[in-house]
C-alpha cells in the first residue's frame, strides 16, 4: 500500500489526508442522526428525501462561488477555513426546531461542503504536483476510514445516549484542535496562479469525456448507496438482519482499492487504470444481477473494488491536463458529479415503480457500459 507508507512517514501528507477523514467523520454524524430527527420533527420518509435533496442543490449553487473564493483564499487556507465552516454546520441541523429549519440547515450545509470539498481535493493535486507523488486515492481513503469510525462507534453513541448536540460538541473538541495543529503543513499553499487579465473560462471541451464519466459514476456510487439494501431484500431475498451488507461489502471495497490505488495509477496511467476500474465495477454488477445471495455479496466487493478509484483518478486527470487550471477542473467535475449524484438514485427509484428494481440495476450496469466504452475510446 504505497499511500499509507507516505502518509505516516511524512506529516506534510498526512495533514491534508486528515482533512479527508474529518470530512467523513463530520458527515456520518449527521447521517446517523437521520431517524433521531425525523422523529423529533415527526416528518415522514418522503420529507426526509426533500431535506436530503436541498443539501445537495445547496452544494450545487455553491461550486462556482467555491471555485472563485480559491483565487483570494489559495487551496490551504480556504480548506482550513472551509472544513471549520462545515464543521460548525452540524449544529444548524442539530438545533433544528422545524422541518422548514432543517431545510434550511441542510440547504447551508451542502454550501459549505463545497467550499470545503472543492478546496481539499484542489489541495491535494497542488501537493501531487509539487512533491511528484500520487496520494490523491489514497487521500480519499481517509475518507473510508473516517466514515467507518463515524458510522460505527458514532452510531453506537448516538443509538446509547442519543444527545447529538454534545456528541457534535465532543466530537469537534477532538478533532479541531488537531486540526489547528496540522494547518501549518498546508495552510500556505496559493494553488496554481491565474494569470493577469485572464479570463474565467469553464474547460468544457478538454473535459467533456471525464465529466460524462464522473457524472454516471457517482450516479451509480449514489445507486448502490440507496438501494443495495431493497435491492437484496426484493430481489436476492435475504433475511432482514444482512440488509446493509451490501454496502457494508461495498465499503470494504471501496476503502481496499483507495489504499492501493495511486501505486495502480503510477503504474498504469490515468486513462488506462479508468478503463480497468470500470470494468471491475461492471464485472461486479454482474454478479450482483444473479441474484444469488453469495454471489450479490461478492459483487458488492467487487463494485466498492472498482469504484473506489475512479473519482480520485478524475481528479487527477483533469488537474494534469494541460491549459486546465486545477481549481477550475476539479469544479467542473464536482458540478458534473453533483447531476449525477442528483439525479442517479431518483432515475433508478422511476425506473423501478415502473418496472421493477431488477431492471433498474440492469439500467444502472448499461449506463456503466457507456462509461466504460468512454474510457476506451479515450484510452486509444
């Protein structure tokens, strides 16, 4: 695992490395107090969703501004400035004392995401330049392990004592200070300059191919997010205690290929570890619409296996491409993403009423195929 032998050998990547598992912690927290405030507000499922979806258009309308705060900001101090940002949100939807409040909460929430997301992962590919060494997947590993921790020891405390403005409380009172430590390895870092005069131009035609993919990719990671548990309980049929399984599978796989995978992109290139990644994603669908238990299971690995790397390699790709400023690349990919994060859970949920979850997992396998034959034309 090259990233993580990098990672503890020098502070100055484990810094922003950090940042990556802070966001998860922070973002698990509120996750895990989905039906704690859905009871306090007594709103319904459906009403959760709509929550849910203002976060995401919050983090949408945000991308632009995000990107232009880099130019006054540089990388370092609006990722500092920005996780602290987000960091303190969690207590607008703690605090939330209607379901128009929660909205709005969420609404501020997904803004400061992006101001912090867009930074981090800008960060990240100044410092792979710099240093000339590739942690951009493996940063995003730290994102696994901080979402596990969240998940897990978070869930059991909030599930034992249920008071999220203390476990926020706590939570922030461990890792800021840390936080605060570690912003002098970064917190310096300007970002690639643009140049006098020059004008804000978004690189549609260099970056068309990558966006299309990233869109369709994390429309699929928000598919198999959603639905992997109705998807095993319709269709494969399993007992109700495995539901989660599958993306619990799904993550093993995810955090596995993140810590391998910048020594996979130095050795294959961009592109082509792309093209493999998505293959691997396809291979794992495959399994999973056999609809056999073992073999679904298997296939949720396999699918968190090829995921896993292909966000971070976009990432990469288009703050290497020539006449692309990082900042303005990995902005446009996020906006691209965001669609797609948007708008792939909601086409499978149609596709699904009106025919059934087995065919919209089929749907979701053919809009991977598209990718990966974007990848391959790319590639030659």
């Amino acid at each position: 695992m090259l990233s993580l032998k990098i990672f503890f050998r020098e502070r100055k990547f484990f810094a922003p490395a950090f940042l990556y598992a802070c966001f998860a912690l922070v973002f698990s927290t509120w996750i895990i107090y989905i039906p704690h405030l859905a009871a306090k507000l007594q709103i319904s499922e459906g009403q959760i969703g709509t929550a849910l979806f203002f976060s995401s258009v919050g983090s949408f309308v945000m991308i632009p501004l995000a990107n232009r705060l880099i130019d006054i900001l540089g990388v370092g101090r609006q990722a500092f400035v920005g996780f602290i940002l987000y960091a303190f949100s969690l207590y607008g939807i703690m605090l939330a004392p209607s379901y128009l409040w929660l909205i709005a909460a969420l609404f501020c929430y997904g803004m400061m995401s992006s101001i912090f997301s867009i930074a981090v992962n800008s960060l990240i590919a100044e410092i792979e330049k710099r240093a000339g060494k590739y942690i951009m997947t493996g940063s995003h590993g730290f994102w696994s392990i901080g979402g596990i921790i969240g998940a897990s020891v978070g869930g059991y405390i909030a599930g034992k004592f249920g008071m999220p403005l203390l476990h926020v409380t706590v939570l922030l009172l461990i890792i800021l200070p840390i936080h605060f430590w570690l912003r002098k390895e970064y917190v310096h870092i300007k970002g690639e300059a643009r140049e006098e005069g020059e004008k804000r131009t978004t690189p549609w035609r260099p970056l068309m191919a990558v966006a299309v993919i990233g869109m369709i990719m994390m429309a699929s990671e928000g598919a198999i997010a959603d639905w992997s548990g109705l998807y095993l309980k319709k269709v494969v049929m399993i007992k109700p205690q495995y539901l989660g399984m599958g993306y619990a599978f799904f993550a093993v796989g995810m955090t596995i290929g993140r810590f391998n995978g910048d020594g996979l992109s130095l050795r294959f290139g961009s592109w082509k570890l792309l093209l493999i990644a998505i293959g691997v994603s396809l291979a794992g669908l495959l399994l999973v619409l056999t609809t056999h238990f073992i073999a679904a299971f298997a296939g949720f690995v396999v699918i968190g296996l090829g995921f896993s790397v292909i966000v971070p390699e976009i990432y990469r790709l288009v703050s290497n491409m020539p006449g692309v400023r990082a900042s303005d690349g990995i902005s446009l990919i996020a906006a691209s993403s965001n669609v797609g994060f948007l708008t792939g859970p909601v086409v499978l949920g149609f596709v699904a009423e009106i025919y059934s979850l087995f065919v919209s997992f089929i749907v979701l396998t053919a809009f991977v195929s598209i990718a990966f034959i974007i990848a391959l034309i790319k590639r030659e």
